[in-house]
C-alpha cells in the first residue's frame, strides 16, 4: 500500500503546475496512509497463549492479517472457559480459542453463542505428548508396561478435561480401570518437581516438558499419546455468534490471514526445517519465553493441520463420555456447536494444502 501511494502521488506533483494542486497533492499524500490504516476493522482474539497459538501469531507479525485488511488485538485467556465464554457470548470477543473441554459442551447448552471453526493443533504422531513413569520406581535396565501403572499415583493438568478422556484410553490399554490409579491434578510445570520428590508416580506431559524429563534421567516413558488418540484435536478456533452474524465478510477474512499462518507453520515444522528458528524467535516474543532451546522442542512437536480440519466425528464422540462420566449435564446437537463455512471458503480461496 505504501509503494502504491508514492507511486501515485509522485506521478501526479511530477506533472502538476500550479502550486495550489502541489499543496492539494501533498495533502492527499500525507492522509492517504491515514485512511488506508482505518480501513483496517478491528477485531478481538481470546487465546491462551501457547504453543499452538503460533499460526495466529505468524498470521499477525507476516502481515497476513493486515493485507486481509484486519488489525487483530490478542487478549490472554488462562481457559477455554469461564470468562472467555463470556466475552465470546456478549460479542466483546470476536474469536477465541482453547479444547473443546466439557466446559464448551456445558458452555452450549447453557445459551452461549460460539462455533467451531477450525483445528490448530491436534495429536502428531509419536510426538505431541507422552506419559511417563518416575524412574526410582523400576529396577536398573528394566523398561516400564502400562501393567506397571496400576495402584500408582498419575499426574494430569486437568480434573475433567481432555487429560481425563486420555488416560481413560490409556488405562483400557492397560486392562485397568480408573479406580486402579489414584490422580493427582498440577500444572504441567510442577510434575517434574513431584516426580523428583517422589509425590508422583506416573505424570501426562506435553513437549517441551516430557523430554526435558527424560534427559534429565528422572522418569522413562510408558507410552505416546499418539499410541490411543492420534490426530485428536487439542487446540480448536471458536468464533462469536455476534461476530459471524454481524461481520461475515470480515470473519472469512480473518480465517483466510489465520490459515496462510498456520501454513508457513506447518511447513517449517514438517518440511521447510530451516525457517523454524526464525519462527521460535517469532513465537518466544509473544509468549515471552527466553528459552528458546525448549520452546523449539515445543514447537517441532505441535501439529497444526494445513487445511484446518475439524473432525465432527470426535466431537460428538468426546461429548458422549463426557456425558458418561458426569462431566457434562447435558447433550447438544453438535451440528449448533460447528460452522465451517468460513474455513471451507479460505480452502477454496487459498486452495487444498497438500
């Protein structure tokens, strides 16, 4: 937009006579980026700050969002719930982001107006999380099974989120039952501590934190998260129903800016390997993390599909053991939870990734 204005505007004082047009010109010129700059329609994004949060953060710093003419404002969010689900529902929030946790079935049921809209990152084969077992507990040079979880103490970040849904599979793997293990809820941040200090036995971590684990020797991995629910979706984009329903154009828009985002993510972590410290330098200003060492580690892990995909399918399955297990009151029509019309248009627009 800038060379287009000097272009113009030095073409016309070039031919112009009169020092009144110089005067008129000038002024056009000067105002021109002005007006250009409020062109650009504001928009809100609730995120939770993390790894998977990095397409959005490309999208914002390539400029891809502003030459869709969106100027996106990012607002941290410590859930996919509570608050953030308030401000999706009055419209204050135009998109948002986080699991679709049990909080976002009850969220629905109760009135709140959000859909889904895109996936941002989903299981990665073999890399995205891992369950791993306190080392003291094994003999020397003997390698943990699932049997060795029973009457162990597990650690999960959540008390009845997607961690909770995990270890259920991860237990049926096992022939175990819930009742065989007794959890403990922490931050992902404090299970290498209480492993360490023996206050757990078994802990669900995320990358960077189960490697960082089994460098430092204190615990082995039992298995991967990929092993019981691969390409499961973690991180998902919820737009407003304020905002689809009084800016559509600008919702497709922003969808387009997100996914051009997404995709220069995904290259880098799948084939274009060279660009990915450009992108943990990128990432690590918006999260403000210094240590870029583990943040690359975090980062090669996460699996944000090219084309965004939202698998419907797993929701509605999420939603009936979720159901099961008492940790949502009541069933919703999935079709009210899921809009894919804007990513469907960006495909189109941007074309299939393949």
């Amino acid at each position: 937009m800038e060379c287009w204005n000097v272009g113009i505007s030095g073409s016309l004082l070039r031919y112009s006579k009169t020092p009144l047009l110089h005067v008129c010109l000038l002024c056009l010129f000067l105002l021109t980026p002005t007006l250009s700059q409020g062109q650009e329609e504001k928009i809100k994004v609730g995120l939770l700050m993390i790894n998977a949060d990095a397409g959005i953060f490309i999208a914002k710093e390539r400029g891809y969002l502003r030459d869709q003419g969106i100027s996106a404002e990012l607002i941290f969010f410590s859930s996919s719930g509570g608050p953030q689900m308030a401000a999706l529902t009055t419209g204050e929030l135009d998109a948002g982001s986080g699991s679709i946790s049990p909080a976002i079935y009850n969220a629905v049921a109760g009135g709140i107006g959000l859909k889904v809209v895109a996936t941002k990152s989903r299981v990665g084969t073999g890399r995205t999380a891992k369950y791993v077992v306190r080392r003291s507990l094994l003999e020397p040079g003997k390698q943990p099974t699932l049997k060795d979880l029973k009457g162990r103490i597990v650690a999960l970040n959540s008390a009845g989120g997607a961690s909770r849904l995990f270890l259920d599979g991860l237990l049926k793997k096992a022939g175990l039952r819930e009742n065989d293990v007794t959890i403990r809820v922490m931050p992902f941040t404090d299970m290498a501590n209480a492993l360490s200090r023996g206050a757990i036995d078994v802990a669900f971590m995320v990358q960077p934190f189960a490697s960082a684990v089994e460098e430092s020797g204190a615990a082995i991995s039992v298995a991967d998260l990929a092993d019981f629910f691969p390409g499961h979706m973690t991180n998902n984009l919820f737009y407003s129903d304020v905002f689809i329903r009084n800016r559509p154009k600008t919702a497709e828009r922003f969808m387009n800016g997100f996914l051009k985002g997404q995709r220069d993510f995904h290259d880098a972590v799948t084939k274009k390997k060279e660009t990915l410290d450009e992108i943990v330098e990128l990432v690590g200003r918006y999260l403000r993390v210094e240590d870029k060492k583990s943040l690359k580690v975090g980062l090669s892990a996460q699996d944000s599909p090219p084309n965004g995909e939202v698998n419907v399918t797993e929701i509605q399955d999420d939603q009936d053991w979720y159901f099961q297990k008492g940790f949502i009151r009541t069933k919703v029509d999935v079709s009210r939870m899921v809009d894919l019309r804007f990513l469907q248009s960006s495909v189109g627009v941007l074309g299939p990734y393949r």
